[in-house]
C-alpha cells in the first residue's frame, strides 16, 4: 500500500504490472483481512490509480480498470455512510475521477471542486492537494488554463503545508511543462473564487447515488 501511494504521488505507476501487483480490495476479500484504517486508505488510492492510468490504456485495459475504480468506489461510498467527515471528499474525489476516465469533464469538474471543499472543511490537507492537482488536470483539458494554474499552485502549497516537498516539486515541475516559462497570457484567479462556484451539495450526491440517478 505504501507503494501504491508513493507511486500514485510522484506519477510513477507507469507500469500496468505494478497496478496488477497492488490488488489491495480483491487480496482483502480473499484473505479476510480486517479492514484496518490505513487498509481503507489503500483501497481509496488503489480506485485513484485505476481511474489515473485507465485513461492511456487500450480499450481492453480501460475498461477494466474503470470497473476495478468503480469496484473501490462502491467499498468506499460504504465507508461514508458510517462515516461521512472522513470519507465523504473520497468519494467525490473517484466520482470525479470515474467521470473524468469517461472523457465526461463537464460533469467531473463539479466532483473535483466539492471534493476540494470537503477535504479542506474536514482538514484532510493532503486530500486537498491531491484532489486540487486532479481538478487542474480537468481544467486544463477543458481548455480552462488560468484556473487550472491556479489550483496546481494550490496543490504545491498544500503539500508543502503538509511536508511533502518532494511531491510539491514533482507538481511544479509537470505545472511548468504545461504553461512553460511565460504565463504573461494567463489571468489572475483566486482559488476561493473557484471553490466558490461549479460545485455540487454532497448531501444531494449521496442521495443520487442511492437512486441511481445522476
């Protein structure tokens, strides 16, 4: 699992063979294992992964590995209903990602922002900066650069704020072969003027999700 997350972080599950390797929730089942908090973790950044890298992927891969992302999602949506301060940004976090894996942008954008205000309202920093990074990556594809700019700038100074320099170097690094040196064209945005539009109620999500409606 730390493996996993480490990968996850520096983007260096270039390999489908280690994502084969780190099968946390299918090994769960098989051995019984207790679901243990940092087990629960592992889950959430193995549906993260499957969703990530189903995006390069064949047709063949990418359709399992959005069904694999979608099989975590469902164990993770279960862990919200019990505990909602701690899972409810994780869940909105694969929703957006499940979205995005379809080419569906418009309707992950709304995802990434919530997950970004849940993981800040319930002091998961780190969450914050993952979710911030994935929305730019959103954003960035939509063709939306000074936003997208902004919440990479976010993601570093939320890894930073949390003491993870190196990953905040690995995100400025890919941030500056986006935009390059000269970001003279892009307009000042403020990330509070971004988390304060585009985003769903998370209480009506959940209840979508049980309906089945989106």
């Amino acid at each position: 699992m730390h493996k996993l997350v480490r990968a996850l972080h520096f983007r260096q599950l270039n390999s489908k063979l280690l994502l084969n390797e780190l099968k946390i929730s299918e090994s769960i089942v098989e051995s019984k294992t207790v679901l243990r908090p940092m087990i629960c973790i592992g889950i959430f950044f193995e549906g993260l992964s499957c969703f990530l890298y189903s995006r390069g992927s064949n047709d063949t891969e990418k359709t399992k590995l959005i069904e694999r992302g979608r099989s975590t999602l469902a164990k993770v949506r279960c862990l919200a209903e019990h505990s909602p301060w701690n899972w409810q940004n994780k869940v909105l976090l694969l929703e957006a990602m499940d979205m995005h894996a379809l080419g569906n942008l418009d309707k992950a954008e709304p995802r990434y922002i919530s997950s970004i205000r849940s993981a800040r309202e319930h002091k998961f920093i780190h969450e914050e900066a993952v979710a911030s990074e994935l929305a730019g990556d959103c954003l960035f594809e939509l063709g939306r650069q000074s936003e997208a700019y902004t919440l990479y700038k976010h993601s570093i100074k939320c890894f930073e704020e949390w003491g993870a320099d190196a990953v905040a170097k690995r995100v400025q690094t890919d941030m500056q072969f986006k935009f390059g040196a000269d970001i003279s064209h892009l307009e000042a945005v403020d990330v509070s003027d971004i988390l304060s539009t585009s985003s769903l109620d998370p209480q009506s999500t959940q209840k979508r999700n049980h309906t089945g409606e989106d």
